[in-house]
C-alpha cells in the first residue's frame, strides 16, 4: 500500500522548511514525522532529505518527489476543504524592515490583497533577521547589504539618496552642498548613508559641528522633514510619495549621485517552490518596476540615476 500519510508529512516538512514547522502545523511531534520520512525513504529505496546544521536539504531524487506530489497534495486538500464548505486560504507571513514596511510595502498591499483573496496576509515589521529554522516567515524583505550565505537574496531596488525637506524649510534648488551646515540636519543613524559621507562624495568636507536632530528610524526622519524640522538624507524608494506629492523636495542645486541598494528579498531556497512565495516575489517586482518606472517619467535631467557597475 502506497504511505499516504508519510508522503503528506514529506511535503508539509519541506514546504514548511522545518520539521518544528511542519510539526505545530500537522499537530504532531518532530520525531513522528522524521520517522514517517525515513519510513518513505526505506519505501521508495532511497534518500530524500537530510540536514544542513538545522536546514533541511533535499537530495535529487527528493526534489524530483516532491516536485511531482506537491501540486497534488495540495489539490487534495483544497477539494477537502472546499467539499467541507471552507475557502482555502493559505497563510502568507512576510517580515519587512519598519521603514520599508511603512513607506513602501503597506500603501501597496491593498493591490496585493485584493488580488489574491486566497492568501491570508501577515506582515511582521521588524529589524530583526529572520531564522527561518525557527520562525514561522515564508519571506522577507530585510534592511542591510545583501550578505546572507544560504539564502535566496535579491536586491528589491537601487535607491537614490538625496537630502530632503519640506518646501517650505527651503525651496528646491535654492541650497549648495556648503549652505546645508547653516541648516538643522536631520539624522537617519542606522541608514547606510550618512550625511559625512554624502558631505565627502559632494566634495567638501565639513569645517565646523552642525545642528543636528536624529532618529533611529527612517519613516520618523522621512515624516520629521516633511513636518519642517529640518533637511534630511534619505532614499527616494522610501520617500517616493511625499516627494511626489511635493510634501519633500531636494533643496540642493546638482546633489552628488549616491546611489546605493539597501532593501533585498530574503528566504530560503527551499521556499521559492512554494506558490504563495512566488506569487508575492513576482508580485514585489513588479510592484518595483513600476515604481522605477515613475520615477524616471518624473526626474529631472540633473536627478538620473546612475547604474552601479
């Protein structure tokens, strides 16, 4: 007789890409469902998954398994639920950093929402990276330089830094590089540009202490300048609204060109065969495509992004 229950638990343990995982979502324990796998292996007369430290890895032949029973588990258990009178809906768990998740991912999401009703959506905002051995994530979009061994990585975007302010703290265009230090200088102190370095790629180097406010989150420094308190340095992804909408403006006459990528999508390998984390990645750039789009409809000659080599 086929092992209709072990084959479950091979899926549900891979596309959870944990045992623990897997386990609090079947309601069983770890070892019963490490034991329904080695029952399926000794079954089919080979190897289908093994450790990497606590990542689960799959051999060959359990990728080529899993690929031809996934879509039919899960076809299985939405004709369950559906013949039971419930919509299936999937879980989808996303971690973003607070400042992305606030100024970019949330204003989009309704869009995201409302085409997919399938999938009931979790956004955790949190610096904190995720352990994907142990946390129930399928996907994040993390803060930092992409430098994450084991892990599916790709940058969300390249973003210009510019300073900003309300229009009405200074007029765009009306400043140089050397008037900002006569002006109150907002500070983004976990931000991977700084106002000293911006100040050296400008070509000077600051002769005197500035006056200076600082935060320790870029959605409260985005929101402070566009309040009037001062001129930040920020990235455009982040501060794309209130710069299209006039609420911030770039009061300095040719800004230096710094361009950096901060923001990257983040999960395991193993995940990207899992439909709701492919669904919301192409979602995510397409989401990004169409901002770059609007961003270069709208910038002017003297604001053009140059391509990192």
């Amino acid at each position: 007789m086929v092992p209709l229950r072990a084959i479950v638990m091979f899926q549900a343990a891979v596309r959870a890409g944990s045992l623990a995982s897997a386990a609090q979502e079947l309601g069983v324990t770890p070892s019963a469902i490490s034991q329904q796998v080695r029952s399926l292996e000794e079954y089919l007369g080979t190897s289908l998954m093994g450790k990497d430290g606590r990542t689960l890895k799959l051999t060959e032949a359990g990728e080529r398994f899993y690929d031809m029973i996934a879509g039919s588990i899960d076809a299985i258990f939405d004709a369950t639920q559906a013949l039971r009178g419930y919509r299936a809906v999937s879980r989808l768990t996303i971690r973003a950093a607070p400042s992305l998740a606030a100024k970019w991912l949330m204003p989009r999401l309704s869009a995201f929402v409302d085409a997919h009703p399938q999938f009931e959506v979790r956004v955790d905002g949190t610096n904190e990276p995720t352990n994907f051995d142990r946390e129930d994530v399928d996907v994040e979009i993390r803060h930092g330089e992409g430098r994450w061994s084991g892990l599916f990585v790709e940058g969300l975007a390249e973003e210009r830094f510019l300073p900003m302010c309300s229009p009405n703290y200074a007029a765009a265009g009306s400043l140089s590089p050397r008037d900002l230090l006569d002006r109150r200088l907002i500070h983004s102190v976990k931000s991977q540009v700084q106002w000293r370095h911006w100040f050296g790629t400008a070509g000077m180097t600051p002769d005197r202490r500035w006056e200076r406010v600082l935060f320790d989150r870029s959605h409260m420094v985005i929101d402070a300048a566009a309040d009037g308190l001062g001129i930040a340095l920020e990235s455009e992804l982040l501060a794309w609204r209130e710069l299209r909408d006039g609420r911030l403006v770039c009061p300095v006459t040719e800004p230096p060109k710094v361009v950096v990528t901060t923001q990257w999508i983040v999960c395991p390998h193993e995940r990207l065969r899992l439909s709701k984390v492919k669904t919301f990645i192409e979602w995510v750039r397409a989401e990004r495509d169409d901002w770059l789009r609007e961003v270069e409809a709208s910038r002017r000659p003297n604001l053009t992004i140059v391509k990192k080599s």
